[in-house]
C-alpha cells in the first residue's frame, strides 16, 4: 500500500508546494481529471482541490471510494475557507481539514500520519526495545537500584530526543506485555512534556525516574489480574489498587528519593479527595505527582486494552480537560502541545 497520496486538479502546483514533504515519505501525485489506469490503495490520501465545483466534488467521491481503505486518512486542503468547503470536506469523510496556506501545519500532520500508521523507524525500534529490556531485568526480580534505574531513564530521555513521542509512542505500542507498555508510554509522554515545560537537564531526568517508577508496584500483583482479558471485578480491582502502596514499600526499602517513594504511592490521588491510598487532596499531592498522573490517564486512555479500542489523541485530552477539580488544569493545558498538533487544535471538528 502506498504510504501516502496527494489528488489534485493542479499536479504541477501540488509538486511545487508539497516538495518539501518528501522527506518524510514517500507519495505520488494524482490528476484528479486524468488518474492513473491502475489504481491502488493509500493509507494517506490529501486531496489538493482548489476549484471545487460538483464534478470535483463528485470525482473526489468516486475516487477514494476506490483508493481509501476502511481505515485510511483523508487530510482535506482547503483552498478558500467557508461553509461550502468545509461541509464538502465532512462529506468526504475527512479527518482534518488544513489551510492551503499553512503548509507547516500540513507538514506536522503529516508527519504525524505517516509516524501512527508506517513503520516505526529503527532508531526508535532500538530504544524502546533497550528500554523493554531494562524493565524485563530489574523490574522482574523486584530488586531496583538507583544506577539501575538511571540508566533506564537515560535510554527514554534519548528516544525522546532522538525520534519524538510520536515515534515512541508507535513504537512501544507493539510490545504485547501490558504492563511494560503502559509504564514506557507514561515515561516517554513525562520526557515529552518536561521538555515541553522547558526543565533543565536535572528535572527533565527527576521527571523520566518518577515515571518509569511510578507502577513499579505492579510486580507485586497476581498475572492473572493484569493480563486478565477483560474488565477487572470489584475484588480484583481492590488487589489491583495495591500497587500504589506495593511500590512505595518496594522503592523505601531500596534507598530511593522521597520524590520517587511520593509518585509511586500517590499517582492515583486526585485533587477532590477521590483517589487511592490516602485518599489525599489539593496541596497534599506535590507537583510532580501531578504531572505524572496527568501522563498516566492520558498513556491509559491511548493503550490497546482486550476488552477496547484505543482512544485516539483528541478524545483522550479531552477526557483530561473534563477531569477538571480531579487533576490539575494548569497541567491539562500544558499538556496540550505535547499530544495535540496544531491542525487538531484549530480544526477539531475533523481531528484524527
């Protein structure tokens, strides 16, 4: 399947002003008055139409019709912003729609495309395969040691920077233990967003620690619970919430900061009182504890479960921005950039 396509009434404009997306994949530019013979299918489809008359319109239809999979991605270029364009685009089926003068925006979603449904690129297979092996070490014999775990977080502040979140987050969603998915998820979106809150060197690496550490508890719960394929009962759900406790014992016992021994115990308290163990509120969770729950909601609601789907990127923020009074708003909205492009941003209604 051809990684992505672009389908325009102007093939020589389209190559002139989408040269530049060339380096991150490569597509092919269709005439969408004189498409090819042999058609084939693309997992990105941008359609670049600046003359949208209802023979346009209509040849669009017919066309991805034949070229779009079920669950392939139209970006919808518009030339000349209205209600006329936009209630094409929707009609289409487009899942964002994106200035014809904006091409940075274009690009970043494109990117972003290309990152959720090709390959992941090998450099950031490498690291997150490095970080899988480190929680398999230490995490599986329960005996943690501060260099130990520095070193792993060293090997998740690297991915970020070298290949991005997104990169990470493709990556680590094809490891099959939930558990290890999950607490690489929450460490690479923690070293996103610290360095998106621009920490220096020190907080970025306290950030990353807390997070890798923050369900270390877990290995102190049956297997058959955390990989049950299914919604967990009332009883096991109560042995599941023991991890916070769990961890705290397993990391004060180990000689780990207070900030560590405060993330694992308190990553599930919320700001109204309604969270677990301690049933804690407001000042009583420190900031850090904060900014890692924030991670961990958000890496839980995008994760593959048994028994769900994925949440994609819009509706998991979402989620966060109505557990308002729950967690910290300020967060919230720092979070943003770190998970929402700027095209979602602007152009919800048709957000991937």
């Amino acid at each position: 399947m051809s990684e992505f396509l672009f389908v325009s009434d102007d093939i020589v404009r389209a190559g002139r002003r989408f040269r530049a997306l060339q380096s991150l994949a490569a597509f092919t530019i269709w005439d969408l008055y004189d498409p090819p013979a042999l058609l084939h299918q693309a997992s990105i489809i941008v359609s670049d139409v600046s003359e949208l008359s209802a023979d346009a319109v209509s040849r669009l239809r017919t066309l991805l019709g034949r070229v779009r999979p079920p669950n392939g991605r139209l970006v919808f270029v518009l030339h000349e912003d209205g209600p006329r364009a936009r209630a094409y685009a929707e009609v289409l089926g487009a899942t964002a729609v994106v200035p014809a003068s904006d091409l940075k925006t274009l690009s970043v979603l494109v990117e972003r495309l290309v990152v959720e449904g090709g390959s992941v690129p090998l450099s950031a297979q490498v690291h997150a395969t490095r970080a899988r092996n480190f929680l398999r070490e230490t995490f599986s014999t329960g005996i943690l040691t501060p260099d130990e775990v520095a070193n792993g977080t060293e090997v998740v502040a690297q991915a970020i920077g070298a290949s991005g979140v997104y990169n990470w987050i493709r990556a680590v969603r094809e490891f099959d233990d939930a558990t290890h998915q999950h607490i690489l998820l929450v460490a690479g979106l923690a070293a996103a967003f610290a360095g998106t809150l621009c920490f220096s060197a020190i907080d970025r690496h306290t950030v990353v620690k807390a997070a890798l550490l923050h369900d270390v508890g877990k290995t102190r719960v049956p297997t058959a619970i955390l990989n049950k394929p299914g919604k967990l009962d009332a009883a096991e759900m109560a042995v599941m919430r023991t991890h916070a406790a769990e961890g705290y014992s397993m990391l004060a016992s180990q000689g780990f900061e207070d900030a560590m021994l405060r993330v694992a115990r308190s990553h599930h308290e919320m700001l109204d009182g309604s969270g677990y163990p301690d049933g804690l509120r407001g000042a009583d969770i420190p900031d850090l504890v904060r900014l890692v729950t924030v991670c961990d909601i958000y890496g839980a609601l995008i994760e593959r479960r048994p028994y769900r789907s994925p949440v994609s990127n819009v509706s998991a923020f979402a989620v966060l921005e109505r557990m308002a009074g729950r967690i910290d708003p300020d967060l919230v909205r720092a979070f943003k950039p770190v998970v929402i492009s700027p095209i979602e941003e602007g152009f919800s209604a048709f957000a991937i």
